[in-house]
C-alpha cells in the first residue's frame, strides 16, 4: 500500500479491486472480504431513492454523490469508513463465520504475534514486580545456587566429596516457593484488575487488542478474568512438583498454541472463560 489511511477501517484493496482490506490503524491486516455481498443482487444497498444518500447510522451523509468521493472521504476507504454497512450482519452469520478471523458482529480477531507480543510484555511487568516483592527470596536462592556451584568446584579441584544434590535441592525449594507464590498473586491482581476495568492489560493495550466475552461486547466479570488465569496458575503450582512439571510444561504450551487453530482463534483458557481476544475498536 503506497499512502497508510488516517484510521482503522476497511479500504479498498490496491492489489485486487473486487476486495475490502482491513487497516487496524499501525498495519494492513490479512483480513479481506469482497466490495459486495454475496446476495448483491438482493440487497436495497445502492438502490437508495434518488436524492437520499445511505450512509452510516447517525451519518446519513457519509457515503458521497457520484463524484464527490474523493473529497469526502480517505484515499480508497470504503463509503461510509469503518465496517462495511451492516459490518458483516448484512453478509450473514454464516459468511462471517467462514472468514475465520472475524465474527458475526464486525469483531476482528486478534492474530498470533499480536497477542503472543502482548503476553510477553505483560509477563515482563509482572517479573518485575515479583522481582521487587520477593526480592528476599530471590537474593536468597541467588546465593544459595551460587554456594553449591562454588562447593562442588572446590570439591572437583581438591577431589574432596561433592555437596549433597539433595539438600540443595530442599533449601532452593524453600525459596522459590515463596517466589512462585507472589508471582502467581501478583499476575492474579494485574489480570484481573485491568481486565475488569479496562478489557486488556497493558500489554494487549500495546498491541492494540481487547478481552470480551464470545456473546458480545462489554467489561468482563472478576469471575471470568479469574477463570482465564486457572491454566496459568495450574501450571505454576506444576512446576514445583516433579511429576507433574513435565505435564505442566506442556500445557503451558498446548495453552497459547490452541488458537493457532481454533475457529474463533481460542487459546485454552478463552475457552475456559468463554471469551476471546479482539483487535480493538478505534471507538470503543
């Protein structure tokens, strides 16, 4: 695209004049639907009363007379900006459904690297918050780890006795189950808080993406941002058990890649909470 548009919206497609492209605002999408519906020919939309211009709803003078379009709106954008009319209701939700990355109501799904940017932004401003609560615990297991080191090290070059494995072992436990549980109060509160507030962390803010609930817009309940961390903090408390870290490792990982293909682009614990992840509105 030779010229970004002022805002998100659906432009016409420089490389195929019979589509829409989506722009979220920061980049051109994958998101692509056709300039007309599939039931055309059955649709009112074009076949105004002359003299009236259908536009959007609150805008009757959005779309713009034969030419004049190009005063009155962005270089290429759809009439009217925004979703096309009707977002994707006027296309059904069966079409909607079959485009996979938005859903029956004009939602745009978020994409992977959106989110997984998201996560890992998020995760960085928990472990520093964790990192500045438990810093006792942490300085602790710091030199715990570094006294083992240096002991064995003495013990190969001396060719005395190496330290017990298994008493480092209950002494780095002691520390770090302090440390695991702060983390998984602090990641609780952080989610929780900006979720219900503000439908996204500061990482989804970031990126541009929102949390809302499958059925349609609006704040999530404290119970259901809480059921969205039940994965999250599962696999914590996993990875201080032997056996069971091995099963948490891997679904800490089968948790985020689910969306990869899943219908309505769910990890796990959207499908726990009923939710899904939004790219978000420029209105909202």
């Amino acid at each position: 695209m030779s010229e970004l548009p002022a805002g998100p919206g659906w432009y016409e497609d420089e490389h195929d004049p019979l589509l829409l492209r989506y722009f979220d605002g920061v980049v051109w999408t994958s998101n692509t639907t056709p300039r007309r519906s599939p039931t055309a020919e059955a649709s009112t939309i074009g076949r105004a009363t002359p003299g009236v211009i259908p536009g959007r709803a609150g805008n009757p003078g959005a779309w713009a007379q034969p030419g004049q379009q190009q005063g009155q709106r962005g270089q290429g954008q759809y009439p009217g900006g925004g979703m096309p009319p009707g977002g994707y209701g006027a296309y059904g939700p069966d079409y909607a459904t079959q485009q996979g990355a938005v859903l029956p109501d004009g939602a745009v799904l978020a994409e992977w690297w959106r989110r997984l940017i998201g996560r890992i932004l998020d995760f960085i401003v928990t472990a520093v918050i964790t990192l500045v609560i438990a810093w006792p615990w942490v300085s602790q297991a710091l030199s715990t780890t570094s006294d083992f080191f240096a002991q064995t090290l003495r013990a190969a070059e001396n060719g005395g006795a190496a330290p017990s494995q298994a008493a480092f072992a209950e002494q780095f436990y002691k520390v770090v189950l302090p440390i695991t549980l702060i983390n998984i109060a602090v990641s609780l509160v952080y989610e929780t808080a900006f979720l219900t507030t503000r439908g996204a962390t500061p990482g989804k803010m970031v990126t541009g993406t929102l949390v809302r609930l499958v059925e349609g817009p609006g704040r999530l309940s404290v119970a259901t941002a809480l059921r969205r961390q039940i994965i999250s903090v599962c696999t914590s408390l996993m990875g201080l058990v032997p056996l069971l870290s091995i099963f948490g490792s891997g679904l800490s990982l089968v948790d985020p890649a689910w969306m990869l293909w899943d219908p309505k682009r769910q990890c796990l614990h959207d499908k726990l909470a009923d939710t899904v992840v939004i790219l978000r509105n420029p209105q909202s």
